[in-house]
C-alpha cells in the first residue's frame, strides 16, 4: 500500500525507548521499570551517544535528564527533535522549576518530571503514548481506506476469467459460507469483499476490516478480540475488538496469512464454537459473524511448510475465490482507465478527458504489477499532470509510457499470431459487445470466443 501520506506510520508495541542520563543509577532503575513494561530500552549517558542512537533506530520515547554533564538538556532536546521530529520527549530532573519546566515545553517536551520517578509516573507516560500511538495508526489506515475509496465498483467485465469469478461472487454472497479470496495485491480482493457484503443477508449489518499484517502480534490479538484494563502496556480502558464490532455482519481478515500460529489457535476456535475472551478476560463471549478472508499468498504452500494451520486453512477455505491479475484481463483495460478517468474528472469538475491510441496501447502493453490499484493511481497522476482533453502517453510514468514501443507495429519482426492476437484483443478492448468486435473483425462471435479464451488461458 502507498505511504505518500501526512501522519507518518507510528511504531507499535514495544515502544522504543532511549533512556539519557549521565547517572548511572537512575539509568538503570528506569531501565528496569521500563523493560518490566514490555519496553525495549537503550541507556546512554552523554548527548554524543544520544544522537547517534536516535540516527540508527526509530525511538518512540526518551527520557532526558536537564542537566547533562557536558550540555543541559535543555540544549540537547531541539537537536533531539530534528533528529527526529515524531520523538516524544519526557524531562527529567532533580531540580525541577516552573521556568525550567515552561522552557522545556516550549523547546518540544512533551512532559516534565521531578526525580525520582515514581513507577506511577513512568507507568502513566508509556501508557499514554501507546495509546496515541495506537490512535495514530488508526487514523492512518482510516485515511488510507478513505484515500482508497472506491468511488463506484466496477464490476463490469469482458473478460470470460474475470465473469466466472464474478458468477462464483455471486452464488456465495447470500450464503453463510466462509470464503477466502486469492489474487495479488491490488486486483480488487478488498473491493470483492465488501461487495459480497453488501450482496448477502448481513448487509444491514456490520463490514469490519482487519488488516492482519500492519499490526503485531499483541495488537492484533486485542485488535481482533479487544481486551481489559491493564491487559498489557496501553490497555488503559476495557475495549471491544473488532470481532465484536461485526456481530450480525461480516468480519474481513485482510492478509490473512500473516496471523501467528499462537493467534490462528484462537482463531478457529472463534470459528469454530462462535466463541472467544477479550485479552486478560476470563469471560467468554459469543458472537455471530461471517468471515470473509483474503491473501496474496499460496495458503496451501503456507500449510505445507507449518506457517498455517490446516485446520484453520479448511475453515477459511470453504469457498475460494481467485481474482486474476489486470494483465489476465487485458480487455478490461481500457473501459477501467476511462472509469476513472471519469470519476476523477468529476472530482476536479473537469470534462473526462479522452486517451488518445497510443496512450491506449500504452495502457495495453503494461504488466500492471500493482494491478487495478495501479491502474487508478495512475489515471489520478494522468489527470493531475495532463490539462489536455486527449491524454497521451506523456501523461503516464515513464516504464508505462516506454511501453509503446513494445507494442507490434505493422511490417515490423512479428509473427502472424501476434499481430492477430494483439489486433484481437485491441478490438476486444473498444468495443462493449462481442457480437460488435467479431463484426469488425469479420469472424463469427463464436470464432472470436474460443480466441478469446485462448489467449485468456495463454496470458
Ligand atoms: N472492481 C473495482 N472497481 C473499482 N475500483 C477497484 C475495483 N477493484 C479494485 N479497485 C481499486 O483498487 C484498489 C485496491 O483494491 P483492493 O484494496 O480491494 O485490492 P486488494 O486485492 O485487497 O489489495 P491488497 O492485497 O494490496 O490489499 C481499491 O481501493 C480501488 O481503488
């Protein structure tokens, strides 16, 4: 997923903490305290050692003693910050005054402590940033969805791969059977999910996503199952997870290979008995959901090596359903970029601009790695970048852009097959029915599908 975004990525559990102080008792007491946190902790005691620690390692905390014997503090912590600016920044001194405590705020602290430390204190400090860090990373992926959001699905397709996915989409939805949704990564397997939502009987209900691998193994389990007060570090307040967010509907476990072997125990547990405990709950609880999951690995390749369990794995699998990627739907091309062309064109209150035939053979001759996602973010750069009302290839990077040349170009070193079948599929591509392409093709509809199949199967 792209990460050109404002709120940068917050770590999560353990916090990283870097300890500056030129006493070595209070370093090693607080150390202590902080690492029975789950903390993970660096001492030092100079500002040299300071600095070149935060320039090899992403620390979420540092706790600065103001006077250090070569600097006080109070000098040390704006170098600190442009070292890095995310750092929150706890004073800690012996000496404590109002001026010094005012100074230090204005400089980028984010707290200020008399020594010595309570355990109360340290424990209120690392408490409290791990759950803003906590809320960071929810605002974050909130807005990578709300970035992502698909404006309209668009599940029109001429491709017979693509409709035979779609027609297996549509006889599971308004089943209760789980489903587990293969494809690369950006070939719509989020998009499918949410559709088969809002196709099935639950679709008043609940569509809950879990991204399984932007989380560790701690978050994630809380994340899914919620927790109590005082589960582990951060767990401030009884919360619900998201299991039980999506009772009555549907729950999406996003990259769901990526769960540990510890959490998939308790996964199909859930699966199995409809039941689970908030971490650090006796209680057990029940709920009703249907899970949808999806990967862009080979589960089974998972299983085979011990990665994933089987039983989970046949849970999950009861129904699966492979997206291809764009380049086995070629035909599509051209009626997605002009989608979305047109929707970013309404966005920005613009006419939608045509793609001129080159800029179409571009698009057609392109592997598209990143799949439909890549397709959209490219036909948003196009539209950004290119005022013009015909989009050339200029308008694309340069590695889609340098495809035209691989495209075949009459009288030049190609064979007959492939001057047929790029002829074929480009027809394919511009036109809406079958029937229409095989008329300009002056081949009978029934010929042109059994090419089309063909070079389906063959791509
Ligand atoms: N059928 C579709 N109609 C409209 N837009 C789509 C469709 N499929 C995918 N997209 C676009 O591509 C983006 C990526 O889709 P989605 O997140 O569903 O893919 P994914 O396979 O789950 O990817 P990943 O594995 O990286 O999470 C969507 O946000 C949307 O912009």
């Amino acid at each position: 997923m792209d990460t050109s975004y404002s709120i940068k990525p917050p770590s999560v559990h353990p916090l990283q903490v870097l300890v500056i102080d030129d006493e070595k008792n209070i370093r090693v007491a607080l150390a202590a305290y902080l690492e029975g946190m789950g903390c993970r902790v660096l001492t030092v005691a100079t500002a040299g050692a300071a600095l070149s620690a935060l320039e090899s390692q992403p620390f979420d905390l540092a706790f600065l003693d103001l006077r250090l014997r070569e600097i006080s503090g109070l000098e040390l912590l704006p170098k600190l910050l442009s070292v890095n600016p995310r750092l929150a920044v706890v004073m800690i001194t012996a000496y404590a005054t109002i001026d010094t405590a005012v100074a230090a705020i204005k400089r980028g602290a984010r707290d200020y402590l008399p020594k010595p430390l309570s355990p109360a204190q340290i424990k209120h400090v690392v408490d409290g940033l791990a759950e803003r860090l906590n809320l960071y990373r929810q605002v974050e992926e909130l807005q990578a969805h709300l970035r992502e959001a698909v404006p309209e699905v668009i599940l029109a397709t001429a491709s017979v791969k693509m409709q035979a996915t779609l027609d297996l989409v549509e006889k599971v939805a308004p089943t209760e059977i789980s489903v587990l949704l293969l494809g690369e990564n950006g070939t719509g397997k989020g998009v499918i999910a949410r559709w088969l939502h809002t196709q099935s009987r639950r679709a008043g209900g609940p569509f809950v996503l879990v991204s399984c691998p932007t989380l560790s193994e701690e978050l994630l389990a809380s994340e899914l199952f919620g927790h109590v007060k005082g589960a582990f570090t951060g767990a401030t307040r009884d919360r619900e997870g998201r299991l039980e967010a999506a009772h009555g509907g549907t729950l999406f476990l996003d990259e769901v290979s990526e769960i540990s072997l510890g959490l998939q125990a308790k996964l199909l547990r859930m699966l199995q008995e409809k039941q689970f405990e908030r971490l650090g709950e006796n209680r057990t609880r029940r709920v009703d959901v249907r899970v949808v999951a999806a990967t862009n690995r080979n589960l089974e390749e998972e299983v085979k090596a011990g990665r994933f369990r089987e039983d989970l794995f046949f849970r999950l699998n009861a129904v699966q359903i492979s997206i291809p990627p764009l380049r086995e739907r070629r035909e599509d091309i051209p009626m997605l970029a002009r989608r979305f062309l047109d929707f970013f064109a309404r966005q920005t209150r613009r006419p939608t601009p045509e793609l001129s035939s080159s800029a179409l053979n571009a698009l057609l001759s392109y592997s598209w790695p990143g799949n439909i996602r890549e397709l959209r973010n490219v036909m948003e750069r196009a539209m950004i970048l290119w005022p013009s009302q015909v989009i050339e290839p200029g308008a694309f990077p340069e590695n889609i852009a340098s495809q035209i040349s691989a495209a075949p170009v009459l009288g030049g070193d190609y064979t007959l097959e492939r001057i047929d079948r790029e002829h074929i599929l480009r027809v394919l591509a511009r036109t809406t029915t079958l029937e229409e392409a095989a008329h300009i093709l002056g081949i009978d509809s029934s010929t042109l599908w059994r090419r089309r199949k063909k070079y389906d199967e063959e791509s």
